[in-house]
C-alpha cells in the first residue's frame, strides 16, 4: 500500500455538531489567518448522515489532499504521510456528539458557537445506527459529549445509556457544567465507565458569576461531591486561569472548596 498524507480523524473521527457533521476540532493558522474544524458536509435531515455520504465526502478530501488540490486541509500541521487504510470500509474509533448549542451558562471564555441555542437537525441514535450496520465502528470505540450543556439535551440520560450500553465504547467522555444532576452519569460513574470533566474557573460564588454568567458556584460543587463519591479519580475538575480569578486568594479558595 502507498504512503499517502492523511490524519486520524479524517480516517477514523466524525464529528456531530446540530447541522454539520466534521472530520475534526483542530485549529491551526496559515498565514495568520485560522483554519481547521473541516466539516464533512452540512446536515438537514438524517438523509445527510448516510454512512455512504460520510464515507465518499471523506474518501473525496483524501484524494484532493494527496492530489495537491488547496482543501480546507492545506497547511495543517497534523497531516502526516503513511500507510493510510482505504476507504472500501470506514473505521471510526471516535464519535464526538456535540449535537446541540443549549447551555445554562455564559462563560466569559464561550462563543454562542457552543451556546446559541442550536437544535440537533437529525437523530444522532441514527447516525450511530447507519455506521454500526456497516460495521464502521472500531471495536475500541471512543466518545466524547460536549455541546452545549450535554445534559440539556431533553432526553440525555436515555440516550446516554442507550448508546452506552448498545456500543460498549472503550472510552466514553463526558464534558459537563455539573449545573444539573444526571443520575445516568453517577450510575457510570459507580460502573467506572466512565469520565466527566467539568471546569470550576473559580473559588467563590461571586467569581464564578463573573466568569460563568451565573451564580450556580455552591450547585455545582453539591453535584460535584455526588460525583466523586460515585467516581473518584473518573471526575475530572479543571481550573481555566484568565486576570479575573488567577489571584492566590481565588485559587486557594478553590482548592479549599475541593
């Protein structure tokens, strides 16, 4: 088999965001201007998830990159060239569902790319379903939830459990506010099945509505505790440091509160 330049994720990752399906979520600039987040193509209706659509729109951005075609790819520093599986069969080891721009907070940090209030335009239970009954999904599948608030998804708990249980991921991620309590995330938690990570970015009430828009400081860390008493080391807490809360009285009061 030829070498030919390709990635990870243009081989191996879909991306769901609520209209786009993407190849990636990497960023990088050429010539100072940004690129990256390629999109496989734009969704209306479960019509546009085809696994034979995904595939050939794939298939198609290989073939321009290694044609010397300029493409959304061109400069992209994690094109690497090797050996590359051929496109007769898909092979995703990563679904990232981001399928969703609802969220509970602002955060000083968040674009409305993640918060404007998108709906999904198709079924992401159909969209794994189209890709397991070709049998595209690598049997150490990986996931990740993000948004959007994953848990503001209407029926998120039923879903979560349902794709959980029905396609075993190997890793399964979930990218949370922890403003609301998912009782499907503390029974995986307990299952050590698997990992959360939600960003404090704060050590008081009056910081944390600074940076997150609202006063929900003392909810989060009551569903925090809930967590780690379900998950321990599974629950992931970061700090995103910017001038409002980087002083060492704001981040002792954090570490104090953890």
């Amino acid at each position: 088999m030829a070498k030919t330049l390709s990635c990870e994720s243009l081989h191996h990752a879909v991306y769901a965001a609520p209209d786009v399906l993407r190849h990636c979520c990497k960023r990088f600039f050429v010539d100072g201007e940004m690129k990256g987040d390629v999109e496989i193509s734009d969704v209306t209706s479960d019509a546009d998830i085809s696994y034979d659509r995904i595939r050939e729109k794939k298939k198609k951005l290989h073939e321009d990159i290694n044609q010397g075609k300029e493409t959304p790819c061109t400069g992209c520093p994690w094109l690497t060239e090797r050996e590359w599986p051929s496109w007769d069969k898909l092979d995703i080891s990563l679904v990232s569902i981001e399928h969703h721009t609802v969220c509970n907070l602002r955060c000083t940090y968040c674009s409305d790319m993640y918060y404007g209030g998108k709906k999904p335009s198709y079924s992401i239970k159909h969209l794994f379903k189209n890709l397991s009954d070709h049998g595209a999904l690598n049997q150490r599948l990986s996931l990740v939830w993000g948004g959007g608030e994953p848990m503001l998804f209407g029926s998120f708990d039923t879903i979560f459990s349902f794709i959980a249980d029905k396609y075993k991921p190997v890793n399964n991620n979930v990218f949370t506010n922890a403003v609301r309590h998912s009782s499907a995330i503390e029974k995986y938690l307990r299952r050590r099945e698997i990992n959360i990570t939600v960003s404090m970015d704060a050590g008081t009430s009056e910081t944390f509505k600074l940076v997150r828009g609202r006063d929900r400081f003392t909810a989060v860390l009551e569903n925090l505790a809930r967590y780690h008493n379900a998950g321990g080391d599974k629950v992931i807490i970061k700090y995103i440091l910017m001038p409002e809360n980087s002083s060492k009285k704001e981040v002792m009061a954090f570490v104090d509160c953890i």
